[in-house]
C-alpha cells in the first residue's frame, strides 16, 4: 500500500506512451469483478470478426456396433464443478 501511488502513477505514465490506435490499452472497471469478467468477454469477442461459413453437408458412415464398452463411475474421477448452474437462476 505504500507504493500504491508510485505504482498507479507509473501505470498511467505507460499508458500515455504505449496507448496508440494500433495497440490500445483497454482498462475494465472491475468495483463488481462479475460484471467485469462479463463485459471483458463481451469485449473480446467483440474483436474477432465473424461471418457466416457455408459449411457442406456432413455425411458420416454407419455408426458400428458397440464391443461392450462401460463408462467409468463419475463417482471415480474428478469433476469440474458445475458454476454456470448457478447462474442460471440469476
């Protein structure tokens, strides 16, 4: 916290030199870090252009007969948590 001026200083210091329309910076407020994350998605893909792609027809082959196979119990391995579940009710 001492160097908390000096650092933010320095940081703003680059910004002027660094900040050119070729290579912008872009600065997220982030007061409320889930908005933050969000809009910072948001922003992301809004850089990448995107347009449609015709894609052909997909023509796959017979499925073949299953051999047998049994999946491994979940209750053996290690799962991600399951986090958009919540954000479904928000």
């Amino acid at each position: 916290m001492s160097r908390w001026e000096d650092s933010s200083r320095a940081k703003h210091e680059m910004f002027v030199h660094t900040d050119v329309p070729q290579a912008p910076w872009y600065v997220v407020e982030s007061e409320d870090k889930r908005s933050a994350r969000i809009n910072m998605i948001v922003h992301l893909i809004s850089t990448i252009p995107y347009y449609e792609v015709q894609r052909p027809p997909l023509e796959l082959p017979p499925r073949r007969p299953c051999k047998g196979y049994e999946r491994t119990p979940r209750e053996m391995q290690t799962q991600v948590p399951d986090h958009a579940s919540a954000l479904r009710g928000r």
